[in-house]
C-alpha cells in the first residue's frame, strides 16, 4: 500500500512516498520468486544452524567426529542455540562456505564445561575428548554474570549425514541468516539440501 505525505520545511514543499508492507522474510528469495514476500509455513521441525568455524577456537571437525553443534562468546551468539528442542532436526550451515550437515537434536544444550557427548555408545564429558577446537570462554577477566553470557554452550546432535568443510553445500537462493539458530521456512533449501545428502 503506497501514501503520499505533503509537508513544507524553511518555505520548500516535499511530496514524501511510504510504503506499507507486511511482515518479510529475512532470507533472500525463492528461485522463481520476485523480490520479497510473506513467510512460507514452518513445518514444526527443521531448524537453521550456523556454526562459526574458526581457526583456533570453534572447530567443524570436532562438531563433524563427535556430534554436536555450539555457539557462544556473549549471549546474542548463543540465545538462539540454547532454544533448539530435543528433536529438532538442524540443517547446519558454516558462513560463507555452505551446509555441512543435517542431523537430530539428541540432548539438552550444556555449557562447554558440563557438556557430555555419547561417543561409540558411550558417555564422554567433552572437557576429557581430545578437540581440534578451544571451547572455554576467553575473557577471564569479566564479572561472572558477563563470563556466563560469554560461554560456549554445546547441543548434542545425531548425524544423518554430515561432509568435511571441503565438501560443503552452497547454491544462489539458499537461506543463510546471521543467527546462531532459527527456524528453516525455506522450502527450497531444505529440498535441495535433503536431496543432495540423500535425506528423505
């Protein structure tokens, strides 16, 4: 819907536009679709992941060996992971690089140092695995309730199938958002993701 607002400033006239549109979806479109729309329906179970590999801190390949996903260095990083169900079904993406990953929430999001992952059937605390990756929070010096934030917090996740970094998945039109966590609307995404790994 288009307005047309008439205002005068220091003796000038303005002819002023505004436009109202309803809510929009964040990613980009759907091949086929012209500019943005309404949100497509969520299917109650699929989620969005980005998991921040970084050289010397976050590391894919321990995510990849021992299944899980993790976010942390202050609360806006690791809110949205700490919100994904037991059972949710996470399509795990790494910036800038692609998806790497679909696999099932299996357990309760625990801070690094609590965390356990179930390796070869049995119960390991993820502080005794040995990791590629540093998982602790950095900033010692902060007040406890800012180091809390800063955590690493650790969701355990059951691979359906998941590639090394170097064969990860990325076309034109993919959904990618900045959150840690969200949930996946994109129809075109999950289809093409679920078809390339084989997922039905």
């Amino acid at each position: 819907m288009l307005f047309f607002r008439y205002f005068e400033d220091e003796g000038r006239s303005y002819l002023a536009r505004t436009w109202l549109l309803d809510d929009v979806e964040d990613a980009a479109p759907s091949p086929g679709k012209k500019g943005r729309g309404k949100q497509e329906p969520w299917n109650g179970t699929d989620w969005f992941v980005s998991f921040g590999d970084e050289s010397g801190h976050r590391s894919w390949e321990d995510a990849l060996r021992y299944g899980f996903v993790s976010a942390g260095g202050g609360d806006w990083f690791s809110r949205t992971l700490r919100s994904l169900p037991v059972g949710a079904r996470v399509f795990t993406h790494i910036p800038k690089t692609g998806y790497v990953g679909v696999g099932t929430v299996s357990g309760e999001p625990q801070p690094f140092e609590n965390a356990a992952l179930t390796v070869d059937g049995e119960s390991h605390r993820m502080t005794d695995l040995p990791l590629k990756g540093s998982y602790r929070a950095h900033d010692g010096t902060a007040a406890e309730e800012d180091a809390e934030d800063r955590r690493e917090w650790i969701v355990p996740v059951d691979w359906e199938r998941a590639v090394p970094r170097a064969r990860a998945l990325w076309r034109t039109g993919f959904f990618a958002n900045q959150n840690s966590a969200c949930k996946l609307r994109a129809r075109f995404t999950i289809d093409e993701v679920s078809r390339h790994f084989g997922i039905t």
